[in-house]
C-alpha cells in the first residue's frame, strides 16, 4: 500500500475515530496488518533505557472483515541482557532504535530468516 494513500486516510479521517478495518476499507486494502502495543516503557528506572512492551499482531482480511492470523508476542525487551545510561543517549534516539529492533521482531513472525541475524542484536546499541 502506497504510504500517501494511507496518510491522506489519516489526514480526512483520522486515526482516533477508524478501527483497523475502517482503514483498510478506507484505503482499498486487501488486508491489514493491525499492530497493538500494551505497556509500552523506555525506561528501567530513572537513569537507564530499556524498551519493553507486549505485542499483538492481527492480519485481518477486509473483504470478510475476519481475522485470518494472530500472533502474541508476551513481552518484546530490547536491549534484553543490559540498557543504555540515560546520559549516553536521548529519549527520542532510544526510542527509535526501540522500535527499530522491534519492527524487525515482528517481520520475522511473517518471512524467513537467518537465526544468526538475531545474535547479538544488543550491539546495535554501540552503533548510536
């Protein structure tokens, strides 16, 4: 789906008054990935970030308006062994990479993947 379809979707309807269907009928989509965040936090404490949310995933098929997949994932930490000192980094730049490395958990629910691309993944952090 064409990203200015879905902001001119956006831009006439908004977001808060569609449900998921709405906006794949909205935008002539086939299906809708529906992507829930619960929980989310960037912060362990008051000097550290580590990014932490549960995750819902949903496929659902606008013509039936069915769900035709779901997916939990309980809870996503990144990083998962450490975080990142508060005065190493910015809340936005965290943020960022948060839900980078999340947005990349949840693709590999949905395509093949080497299992050695997730090794390591905390050392995107010494990158920033």
């Amino acid at each position: 789906m064409r990203e200015d379809k879905i902001q001119e979707y956006r831009d006439t309807h908004g977001w808060e008054n569609s449900d998921f269907l709405d906006i794949g009928k909205g935008v002539d989509a086939e299906k809708v990935l529906a992507i829930e965040l619960t929980g989310l936090k960037l912060r362990e404490g008051a000097t550290l970030y580590r990014g932490s949310a549960a995750v819902t995933l949903t496929v659902l098929d606008v013509a039936t308006e069915s769900v035709i997949f779901r997916k939990e994932i309980d809870e996503y930490t990144y990083p998962s062994t450490a975080g990142q000192y508060t005065s190493e980094t910015t809340e936005s730049k965290f943020r960022k990479l948060y839900l980078q490395m999340l947005a990349e958990r949840i693709g590999r629910v949905f395509h093949p993947y080497d299992f050695a691309d997730t090794i390591a993944l905390d050392g995107a952090i010494a990158s920033q």
